[in-house]
C-alpha cells in the first residue's frame, strides 16, 4: 500500500511538472526575425495575464528562461524578449556592451522590437486581451522602464537592478502602467543621485510607483551568478538573496494585485 502511494504521488508531482510548457519561439519585428522563448502552463483552462521578461544584457540566456518559466509556475503566460535580433547572446562585457550600446542608442529600433514581443505575446492563444506586464533585469530593467515612459499599453511593469536615468521626458499621463522598481542601494552603476532623480521625475509625473531600495546590495543582485561574473570579469556585481527573496515575493503580490 505505502509503495503504491509512493508510486501515485510521484506520478502526480511529475504529471504537474509537465504541465509547463518552455519552448524556443520566433517572430518578426520588421525584417528581423526575433527568437524568445515562451513559457505557460498547459494545464490552466482559460485565458490569463502575459508577461514579457526582458533579461540583462546578456541577452535571451538560461537565467531569462529560468524567470519565465517561474512565472509560468504561477499561472502567467511568459515570454523572454530579444531585444538583438536573431537570438544573439554574449560572452562577455564587451560583447554584450556592443549588443546592449546597439539597442540604447537607438531608441525606435528598440520600441518596435519591444512592440513587436508585445504584438506576439498579446495574440497567444492562452493571454487575455489587454492583460500584459513587463518585468526587465539590469539592461531589461532600463528597457521596460522606458517602454512605460513611452506610454506602451502594460497594466504592470517591474525593474529589477536596472538603470533608472532615461532620456526621455515624462509629465502627467504619459505612464500608463503601475511601476515597482527593485535597486541596490550600494549599486556603484545607480548612484544615490540617480534614485534620486527618477524619484522626482515619477512624483511630477503623478505616477502609480514604488521604489524599494536594498541596503547593502549591488548590481544583479537577483541573478545566483552574478559573484561568478564578478569574479570573471571584474564587474561591481554580487548575489544578495534576501533582495532577490523578496523582490520576487513583492513582484507576485504586486502582478496578483494588478490583475485580480
């Protein structure tokens, strides 16, 4: 009998595992063909809220598929964004600084390829019309904090270690989505000023916004590899897992909360 459980609970707990779906995907933005990766859960009937998850500037890597597929486990249809074009990665800081440089600074090519994983997303068969957020990592972090300035059409958008300066201006209205934003305090790449000043900008704005600020953490605090890539490359970067804890915990209330 007690072996006959033991078999029944372990086939259930891997017929739950199965239910979620990751899987490498394309689609356009203009003559560029994006590859992302998509991850839902078969097994939840109905239509639910999309999340885009745009990863840091190494591009659409484990650590991105490994935050889609945690949202999935909560019920949400999630898709990593390329924000290169062809499914480019990096290696390296200087590489990924080129990819990363490539999108900054050109402002409509990273707007269409955004829209362009919004447009994807948005017509899956599993996504609610209308029900879309964005969470976004370091470069991701800056990527979908501009996205909502720019007015794109998210209920919800979270940045997590990202850069928080923008060029672009922001007043009343132009921020349609509910923002929470995730920084290390001791983040040399954010200083205090910059906090600052983003603070400012939303309070003008009249924003629907929270910023928590870690003490003590540094840049990519959410990612378990980031002491490895400072040990590799000499970066200002350190895992912090009471920040990465509870910025996930806040995230799922906040996504929770935003689409009931």
């Amino acid at each position: 009998m007690k072996s006959m459980l033991a078999l029944a609970l372990f086939a259930f707990s891997q017929a739950s595992f199965a239910a979620i779906v990751g899987k490498d995907v394309q689609y356009p933005a203009g003559d560029t063909v994006m590859k992302g990766y998509l991850a839902y859960d078969d097994a939840i009937k109905g239509r639910r809220a999309g999340v885009l998850v745009v990863p840091e500037w190494w591009g659409v890597n484990d650590y991105g598929r490994k935050r889609a597929r945690m949202l999935a486990e909560q019920g949400y249809v999630a898709l990593v964004v390329d924000m290169y074009g062809g499914g480019q990665t990096a290696a390296n800081p200087k590489d990924a600084g080129v990819l990363a440089g490539g999108v900054n600074k050109n402002p409509s090519v990273a707007l269409a390829r955004f829209q362009a994983a919004e447009k994807f997303l948005g017509k899956h068969a599993s996504v609610k019309k209308g029900e879309l957020a964005a969470l976004g990592y370091c470069f991701g972090g800056g990527v979908v904090l501009n996205m909502a300035r720019l007015g794109e059409p998210l209920k919800a958008v979270v940045s997590y270690h990202g850069i928080l300066a923008s060029d672009i201006p922001v007043k009343a209205g132009d921020i349609k989505a509910r923002l929470r934003v995730f920084n290390g305090a001791a983040d040399p790449l954010v200083p205090p000023a910059q906090v600052d000043s983003f603070k400012t900008d939303m309070d003008n704005a009249k924003v629907d916004y929270k910023l928590v600020n870690y003490p003590d953490a540094k840049h990519t605090f959410t990612n378990r590899e980031a002491d490895s890539y400072a040990a590799q490359f000499g970066l200002p970067l350190k895992y912090d897992v009471n920040a990465d804890s509870d910025s996930w915990t806040q995230t799922l209330e906040f996504l929770k909360a935003t689409f009931k």
